[in-house]
C-alpha cells in the first residue's frame, strides 16, 4: 500500500518541517573562534562607544555601588532630565552596556560549563600518568 504524504499543516508535516529547520539552525549556528573573537571584540567597542556618548553628554555617575546601580540612576537622569533628541540615543546606550554584559556573563557561563565537563577527564587523565 503506497504512503500517503501527509496533510499540510497536520502535525506530521509540522514536526518534519521542525526538524530540518533545527538541523540547518545549528549547522548555521556553529562559528570559529575567529568568529566569535570578532563578535566580542566588536561588542566590546560598541559598549564602549556607548559608555563614552554617556560621558560626554553628561548622565553617567561615579561607580559606587557596581554597574547596575550605575546604569538604573543614569536612565533616571536621562528620563528626568534630557532632551528628546538625546533620550532615544542615552537609552539605546545604556542597552548595548547591558548586552554586552550579558554577553560576558553567558560567556562565563559557558566556560564554567565546560571546565565542569573537563574537571573528570583532567583528573583521570592525572591518575593515568600518576600510574604509568
């Protein structure tokens, strides 16, 4: 008996679909270290350049009690106290400093992660050349 394809937009249809769009993601998905050394390094920059239009326009306070405090009293002064020409650009500001935050959390995350991973095989691998 021949197989029917099946309906489109049944759930046959929808869970193939699904599955050759996570295939072709994470064959997208993988870059070098070339690669993500330059997406760093350019969030880096951008966050810099962001700290520096805060600077110069005035809304940034000394780092008393760490950044995020920093950065909620800087979006007070922008919303109490700028222009509306400035506000959008002082609030996009501080967003990128706060991606590129969390970009070097996740990053951390992910070097934590892996290290855990690697503890049991660095430990075995000693205990080889501990017996050899």
């Amino acid at each position: 008996m021949p197989k029917v394809p099946p309906e489109p937009g049944s759930h046959d249809t929808l869970q193939q679909s699904h599955g050759q769009t996570r295939a072709n993601q994470a064959a997208k998905q993988l870059l070098t270290s070339e690669e993500l050394m330059k997406i760093l390094k350019e969030s880096m920059e951008t966050a810099e350049h962001a700290r520096d239009y805060l600077n110069k326009q005035g809304y940034t306070l000394k780092d008393v009690q760490g950044d995020r405090a920093t950065l909620s009293h800087t979006l007070l002064l922008l919303a109490h106290h700028t222009p509306s020409n400035i506000l959008l650009k002082g609030v996009r500001a501080v967003a990128t400093i706060l991606e590129q935050e969390t970009i070097v959390k996740m990053a951390d995350m992910v070097i934590a992660n892996v290290m855990a991973q690697l503890n049991p095989i660095f430990e075995l691998m000693d205990n080889a050349a501990l017996i050899s």
